[in-house]
C-alpha cells in the first residue's frame, strides 16, 4: 500500500488526510503539538466565506496600508524591524497587483468548491462543529467603500457567487441587533461558520478510527526526499514514505526549503476574541448572522447559543506569537460599540499566524520532487478553501504513485523532475 506523510494536523493537514485516505492510501500525520489543530486552525473567525474572497494585492490596499503604519490601534500593523523575508515578500506581493482580478475569480470558485466538499467530511466523520447556514452579511459606513464592495460584487459573480446589495433597512431587518451608522450592505446568503477547531479535532479523531496514524507531539526537524522515497525525522527516529504533503502552515516555507522548493509564506498574525455569552440578556444581543466590517477588517461568527467569535487585523511581525493587550482592545471595544448588550465579562483572547503567499492564493500540487507535494500557504482563507484544496493534492498524489507504480513495474525507477 502507497504510504504518505503529512506534516501538519491542523485544517489543512487533517482534510488532505481525509482525501488521500479515501483514495485508499496509508496516511500517517505528523504534528509537534499533542493535539490536532493547536495553532492558527484554533480559534479563528469561524467564516466560510466565498464573500471573502477579495485578494488584497491592490494599490488601495497599499495606499491603506501605509496611511494604517501612522495609526496605532489600527487593522494593520508592520513592524519597522526590517528582514529579507519581509521585504521579498512584499515585493512579490506588489508584483502580484496585475493578478488582482483573475487570483479573486479564482479564489471564489475554489471557496465555492469547498463549501459542498467540508459538508460531506462532516457528515460522513459526525462531527458536530456549530456550524450555522445563517449566510455572511458585510457592512459599510462610508459610500467609498460601498462603491468598492459593487466592483467586488461583479469579480465575485465571475467566479459564480450570488451576492446582493443591501439598503441601510434591509442590513437592520437581517440583523436587527447590529448598532452603528450604516449605509449600507452586502448578503450572502449562501455563506456559513463554523468551529474550526471543533471540525478538525473530529475529523482527526474520526479519521484515526478508520486506521490513519496520527503522530502527535512529534516534532519533525528534517525531511529528505530522494528517487525512491522521503524520509521525515523527528527526535524519535525516521521513517520513510512513498510522498509527503506539507501541510505546516507557516513552518511550510523551511520544510520546503529542505525539499528544494521555494514556499514563500509570510506568517501574518491575527487576532480573536471568543465572547462567552453568560447571560440571557447578551445571547438575544449577540448577532445571529455572521458579520464583516470591511473597514475595521473584523469578522464575526456565532458559534452555537453561548459564544460569539470576532477576529481580525493584521500584523507584519515575524514567527511571533504573543497576545498583545493593545490589539486585544479594539476588538473588544468593537464589540461593545457595536453590541452594547452583550456582556464582555468573559473574553478569551488569542492570536494566530496567517500563513500567507504573496500572491494570497494556496500552494496546492507537486514540487520540484516528483514524491513531493503542498497543500498550504491559505492565508486568511484556510477554513474556506482547505476542503477543495485537500481534494486537489490527493487527486495529484494519487495519479503521481499510480504513474510511479506503473513505470515500476514496468522496470523503470521513479526520477525526481
Ligand atoms: C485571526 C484569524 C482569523 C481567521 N479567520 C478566518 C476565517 O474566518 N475564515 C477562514 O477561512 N480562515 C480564517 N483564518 C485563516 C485560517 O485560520 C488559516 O488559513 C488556517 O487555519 C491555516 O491552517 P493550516 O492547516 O495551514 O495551518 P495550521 O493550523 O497552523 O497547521 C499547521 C500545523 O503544522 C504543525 N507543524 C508545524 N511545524 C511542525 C513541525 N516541525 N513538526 C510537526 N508539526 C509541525 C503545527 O503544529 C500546526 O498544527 C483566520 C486566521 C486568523 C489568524
């Protein structure tokens, strides 16, 4: 039996496991943490959104960007400490701008994709994941943005989603709870959230009923891939595999660099809250539907009665993993501005790293190795996207050993390209 490691169990990792089991192959996950899904897939904003998929390389987003460096508590924070990493990724992600359109069509169907794909792991495993069909609602104070949001609109129907423009009375009647001067809005009824923590730690508990091996707490230092196979090692040993699929959110870009492949991903931190909603009084407060604020760059998701996530910003800041006070704060206060009922008693901070590629699309296929594959680099679109991805990367797994078994049997041996 063809035998892959994947390195990673957090979102990614786990439902690339799922595919490459069901096309019949023995998956064994490796992840330094004793639990699946530990660092960004834990507690993020809970949104399956093709609405968000808007990549960011625009002059706009720069001209933001810059003008965000001067303000303290804003969505955007890049640290002065300058490193080649940080500089050639923002070069590559200036030289991206020109691919704006065709990599937001792109992203939208793929999300589209996703969303039929995580259902069935879901049923299939059982996994409870409070998840809410409740669709994503964006929302806007300034005209300007409104005007931006119809542009997006059009790319997004492109890639085949129904979203539709809303009056500032049309925002308040699907989401009556929602206070602050709005002028308008955008629904996507078709859009969800879900538990993204919840999701993975069920698929992987699932998964490892049906005879996928799950290493946890192995942390792995090296991977060689040669002709005849790839060998991972960690402080316990080393094995050897027929493929690997590095699924290692922002550690993907050394074990690339092991690999011979260049991943270039940025880690961008984020930040969460998870409102514990006590009291009667602040669970009929806190928004049913799932919201995005696209100026304050905040999304929310309700997840189940009793717990009301909202994350955002962005932090240009290295593998640094710190839960800062100061970018705490503003979401706290965009809760109560926004929700002034809901009891902010009980919040749970937390911070996440964003693995992100320069040109905001995943790295999903082969690498320079033919025994070699990516299924990472999804940015502020991991949960969104991992199902569709995971089915592509086992479905290019799959094909390469049958090819390699074939030129096997045949007498051939498997060459690296
Ligand atoms: C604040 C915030 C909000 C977000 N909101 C959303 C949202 O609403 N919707 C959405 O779609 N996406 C959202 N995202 C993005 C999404 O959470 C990520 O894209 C996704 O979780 C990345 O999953 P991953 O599997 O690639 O990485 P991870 O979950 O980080 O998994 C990588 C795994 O690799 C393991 N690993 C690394 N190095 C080693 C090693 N040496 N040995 C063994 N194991 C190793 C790690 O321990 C880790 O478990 C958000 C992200 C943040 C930070």
């Amino acid at each position: 039996m063809t035998r892959i490691a994947v390195i990673g169990a957090g979102i990614t990792g786990v439902t690339t496991a799922f595919q490459l089991h069901q096309r019949g192959m023995e998956v064994v996950v490796y992840d330094r943490h004793r639990y699946a899904a530990m660092e960004t897939s834990f507690a993020n904003g809970g949104q399956l959104s093709a609405s968000n998929a808007e990549v960011w390389n625009t002059w706009a987003t720069v001209l933001k960007g810059i003008k965000w460096m001067l303000q303290s508590d804003a969505p955007l924070l890049v640290s002065p400490k300058p490193s080649w990493h940080k500089i050639s990724w923002m070069t590559e992600f200036l030289a991206n701008i020109p691919k704006y359109r065709a990599n937001t069509v792109e992203t939208t169907r793929l999300a589209i994709k996703a969303r039929a794909l995580h259902m069935e792991m879901a049923e299939q495993a059982g996994v409870d994941f409070d998840f809410s069909p409740a669709g994503i609602l964006h929302f806007y104070k300034k005209d300007r943005d409104m005007a931006h949001a119809r542009r997006v609109t059009k790319l997004l129907g492109e890639g085949g989603l129904d979203r539709r423009e809303l009056t500032p009375d049309e925002v308040a009647r699907i989401e009556p709870r929602l206070k602050g001067g709005i002028v308008g809005g955008f629904w996507t009824e078709s859009d969800s959230t879900g538990d993204i923590h919840k999701y993975t730690v069920g698929l992987a508990q699932w998964l490892e009923q049906q005879g996928v091996t799950f290493a946890l707490g192995e942390d792995v230092t090296d991977v060689v891939a040669g002709d005849d196979a790839v060998t991972v090692t960690r402080a316990s040993g080393a094995e050897k595999f027929d493929g690997i699929v590095v699924s290692a959110g922002v550690a993907s870009r050394q074990f690339a660099r092991q690999l011979g492949d260049r991943v270039n991903i940025y880690p961008v931190k984020g930040y969460s809250i998870t409102v514990n909603l006590r009291d009667t009084r602040s669970q009929d407060a806190a928004p049913m539907v799932s919201l995005l604020d696209d100026d304050a760059k905040i999304v929310t998701s309700r997840l189940g009665r009793d717990r009301f996530r909202i994350a955002g910003t962005a932090e240009f800041n290295g593998i640094n993993r710190d839960i800062r006070a100061d970018r705490i704060a503003p979401l706290v206060r965009w809760c109560e501005t926004h929700f002034p009922d809901v009891s902010t008693a009980s919040v749970v901070p937390w911070a996440g790293l964003r693995p992100m590629m320069p040109n905001m699309m995943p790295r999903v296929g082969a690498g320079r190795n033919a025994r070699v594959f990516y299924n990472t680099g999804h940015g502020h679109l991991g949960w969104t996207l991992s199902a569709a991805t995971a089915e592509v990367v086992a479905g290019c797994v799959h094909s390469a050993m049958r090819e390699s078994s074939n030129l096997a049997t045949q007498g051939f041996r498997f060459k690296s390209v």
